[in-house]
C-alpha cells in the first residue's frame, strides 16, 4: 500500500490522544515488506513501527514515518510428541493467537489472555501476566534489519529478556522490524495458578481442576473487573515497572511501612508494587483535567476524553515525583514516549 500522508494517529494508539503522523506507510502483506520499505523510506528521516500502539504515549505530531504492521497468519511450524512450535505473523491480535492456542488445547499462553497489542510488539517489552511472561513460551523471531536491508532470526538468548524488557528496548531500537515469532506450546499442558487471585477466582468459579481454558477464563475475568478496557476508556495497561529495591532497602521501609508489600526475587532484592506505592502517594482515582489515575489499579493512567500526550505525561511526572519524595524510590515508565 502508498504511504499516505499527515495521517490522524488517535484510532491508532489505545490512549487514544490526538497526533498526527507525517507519512503512515501500511505493511500488510510479508512478501512485499523489504520491497514497500526500500522504495518509499530513505532514511532521511525518523520512522517508528507501531503494532497495536498499546503500549505508547504520542506528546506531539510524530514528524518521520510510523509503519503500520498487518500481517496476518498463524500456523504449526512443526510438532513432537509434547510440543507444537505455532508462527504467528507479526500483525497478527495477540489475543487472537491465545485464542489459537486454547482452541487447540495447547498450553503456554493461557496466563497472557487480553492482553492489547499485536504479536509483533509482545516480544519487545516480554509482555507478562499472573505469573508468565511471553518469554517462557518464546522460541524464534524473525526480523527486517532496517539499517542493513536484510531479514535476520533472533532465538531466545540473543533477545535479551528482562521484565517487560529486551534488546529491541535497548541496544537494537528502532532497528528492526520484527515480522513473525515462533512461540513453543504444550501438548499436555500444566496450568500456572501460583498467583493468589487466579486460585481465588478459580474457586469462586468453583473449579477444582483447572485446565487452560478455566484459567483463561479465570484471568479473563480478573482482568476485566480490574483493567479499563481502552475502548471505554482510554490507557495503555501499566504505565510504570514494578520497582525493584534491595533488600536492605526494603527492611528499613517495612519499619516504617509495616504493610508494605513486597516479592522477594532470587538475588535477595524486592519488588514493590508501585500501585501501592501510587495509592500510598493518594492518587487512585486521582483526575487532573482530562487525564486520570484508574480508580481500580492506580498503575493504569487513563484518558478521561480530551487528554493530550502532554498532559497524561505530567500527571506521571507528578506521581513519580510523589513516590520519589515519599518513599525514595525511582519509577520508571513501562509505557514508551514519543
Ligand atoms: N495494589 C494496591 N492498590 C490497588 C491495586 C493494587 O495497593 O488499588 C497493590 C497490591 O499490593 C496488589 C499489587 O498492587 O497486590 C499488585 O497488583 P496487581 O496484581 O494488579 O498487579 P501489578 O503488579 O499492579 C502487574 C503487571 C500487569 C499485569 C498484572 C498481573 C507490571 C508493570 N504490570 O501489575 O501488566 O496484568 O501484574 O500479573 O508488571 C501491563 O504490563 O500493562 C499490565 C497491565
């Protein structure tokens, strides 16, 4: 498809703030990715590859190029006894590969249901959920190097996950544009209900031997009483990481804060909950203008109608500022800023 040109982004990002962008070039195809790249980009200017844009923050016009993704197609590479590595091209809906899968009976992403986005995005930030990340269930991708003009294969090692982080994050922003993700799943799968809510719902949805589809259920329902859908109200999930602290620094916050919550990880730090942190600080449901704090999950900042980028931005730079004067302890933005 032709570029088009001074392109309204608000249907395009799920904060849904207004911007615009200069030159919007759809991929929709995989065939034709190279060849629409090379002949209308010549690098002169700056070029941002959206998925779902659920995961951003536009704080002014973007002046360079946004490439839209829309390929489509998911199917089985190949399978053992145990396992089924599944493709997924990189414009596919996240949620429509877990639903893929669950039709399937194949087990691995169960824990990741609803979460917004396209397949795509998921291995940039290893979007994660009740106690999986998309990293334990990732096997390959394959990605267009767009400094050098050719397709290159990612394992999992050389991508370099992390908490809602990777090298795509990092060293090899904007570098690549990645067209496809082999995901390997269970044949016979074992359920993760580690996370004290999803055994809580599973109970009340009086399951007692939960497969993958009454946790899906189960997380489906969790998600949806506690994270506002962007169709009615716009977000994009977590705004911040969960901090994590060390240990020593969290014993002298307990003296303080005898109910601060905190998950020990292996290397002896902690991580904090920032949404405790934010309703501690007194934002939850907080409204400045147009922007808001959720009244549910205080992680999730949220466009009450009119907000600019400019203005959700501030309210976050208010709550890192309150979190930092109280507890002396730095957030950082999960959600990407442009
Ligand atoms: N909490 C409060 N007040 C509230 C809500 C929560 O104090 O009003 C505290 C509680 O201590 C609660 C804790 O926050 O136990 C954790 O809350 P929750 O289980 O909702 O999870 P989260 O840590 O806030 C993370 C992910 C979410 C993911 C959930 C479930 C990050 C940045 N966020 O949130 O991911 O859905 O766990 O696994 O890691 C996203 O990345 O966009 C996202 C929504």
């Amino acid at each position: 498809m032709k570029p088009r040109e001074n392109v309204p982004l608000k249907e395009l990002n799920t904060f849904g703030v207004d911007a615009r962008a200069r030159y919007l070039l759809d991929i929709d195809t995989c065939e034709n990715l190279a060849g629409c790249l090379e002949g209308y980009y010549s690098g002169n200017l700056p070029l941002l590859i959206l998925g779902g844009g659920s995961n951003i923050l536009f704080t002014g016009d973007y002046h360079g190029w946004i490439v839209l993704v829309n390929t489509k197609g998911i199917g089985i590479l190949k399978e053992d006894s145990s396992h089924v590595w599944v493709r997924a091209e990189a414009g596919e809906v996240w949620d429509d590969l877990v639903e893929y899968a669950l039709a399937r009976g194949y087990g691995g992403l169960e824990n990741l249901i609803c979460i917004p986005g396209k397949v795509g995005a998921s291995p940039i930030q290893n979007i994660g959920a009740y106690g999986v990340e998309m990293k334990d269930r990732f096997h390959s991708l394959q990605a267009y190097d767009i400094h050098e003009k050719k397709t290159r294969t990612f394992l999992k090692e050389d991508c370099r996950f992390g908490y809602r982080d990777s090298i795509f994050k990092r060293e090899l922003q904007g570098r690549f544009l990645i067209t496809s993700v082999v995901f390997k799943l269970d044949k016979h799968p074992r359920v993760h209900t580690s996370y004290g809510i999803v055994a809580e719902q599973l109970r009340e949805n009086k399951v007692s031997d939960p497969g993958i589809r009454d946790v899906a259920e189960a997380i489906a329902a969790i998600r949806s009483r506690k994270l506002p859908d962007p169709d009615d109200l716009g977000n994009a999930g977590s705004f911040f990481k969960n901090p994590v602290i060390s240990g020593g620094v969290y014993a002298r916050l307990k003296l303080q804060y005898p109910d601060i919550p905190g998950y020990r990880l292996p290397a002896g730090d902690v991580k904090i909950p920032a949404a405790w942190l934010i309703d501690r600080c007194g934002f939850k449901g907080f409204r400045k203008g147009e922007a808001g704090v959720h009244e549910f999950q205080p992680l999730v900042l949220v466009n009450h109608g009119k907000a600019t980028g400019r203005d959700i931005l501030a309210l976050g730079d208010s709550i890192r500022s309150a979190v930092w004067e109280r507890f002396g302890i730095r957030l950082d933005r999960e959600v990407w800023v442009v």
